[in-house]
C-alpha cells in the first residue's frame, strides 16, 4: 500500500486543488479504538484570546459538529502564557474523563496548549484524540500551522 501512495498527488481540501507530492508516509501501528475527541487551540480574532476547543465528536470535520450539533463543543478562553489548571479540569471534565484518563487528558490538554504558544502558532488541533480498548488516552493525528 505505501508504494501506491508514495509520489503520488494527495489532493484535499487542505492541500487545494492543486494538491502535494506524498514524499514520506508515517506508519503507525493500528489502535483498537474506543471512542474519538477532538481538540484544538486557535485565536479568537473577535475577543483576540486564545479559544481551546474539544468535542466527543472526534474524527470528522469540526465545521460540521458547529454546523450540526454546536452545544456538543465545549470552549473555553485563555489569555496568559498558560492553561490554568481549573480550565483543563473544565475541558477533561466536559469530555467525560474519570480517573487515570482524567489525569492524561488534563496533562495533554497543558502540553498542547503549551506547545501552541511557545510555537507561536496558528492552531494546533488534535483529531482524533482517542480512548482506546485497554482505556489509553492517544493523540492519533495532530496538525500543527504556523506564520502568515
């Protein structure tokens, strides 16, 4: 299967319609999966803060949850240099984590915004985070934006 993927053009809507060259592919070894969440930060250019966004409808499009099912995104507004604690609490909470999955999300959920402001970057996402069988929070796929 790589060699039918590798130099090829991957046309999506995040590539445009004139696509990219797959020139490396990423193998990872399969998870049986639980259950999928969705998370990201970005600025909210109307109150120029940085929002953290998560949902338990991980996997698809983030447009489409809003569009659908708004009341199914939990957001909450940052401004320092860090994730307060109460508001990872608020985000893991809100995703329904208990115990020790509570204790990753919340860890994830500070690194990742972290990682976003020492980056300087323009959204860092995580889709899909997920449970999997043997109750292991992962981040599946990430996508990470940075400049103009």
């Amino acid at each position: 299967k790589a060699s039918q993927i590798l130099g090829k053009v991957l046309v999506t809507h995040q590539t445009g319609p004139e696509g990219k060259q797959v020139k490396r592919l990423y193998i990872e070894a399969g998870s049986n999966i639980k259950k999928e969440y969705y998370l990201s930060a970005v600025v909210d250019r109307k109150t120029k803060t940085i929002v953290f966004m998560a949902s338990t409808e991980g996997g698809v499009e983030i447009e489409e949850v809003a569009a659908h099912s708004p009341e199914k995104i939990i957001k909450v507004w940052v401004s320092g240099p860090q994730l307060p604690a109460y508001q990872a609490r608020k985000l893991a909470f809100g995703l329904g984590f208990e115990g020790e999955q509570f204790k990753q999300a919340v860890k994830l959920l500070t690194n990742l915004y972290r990682c976003y402001v020492e980056t300087d970057a323009s959204i860092a996402e995580i889709n899909p985070l997920v449970v999997t069988e043997q109750g292991n929070l992962l981040a599946l796929d990430g996508k990470f934006n940075f400049g103009l």
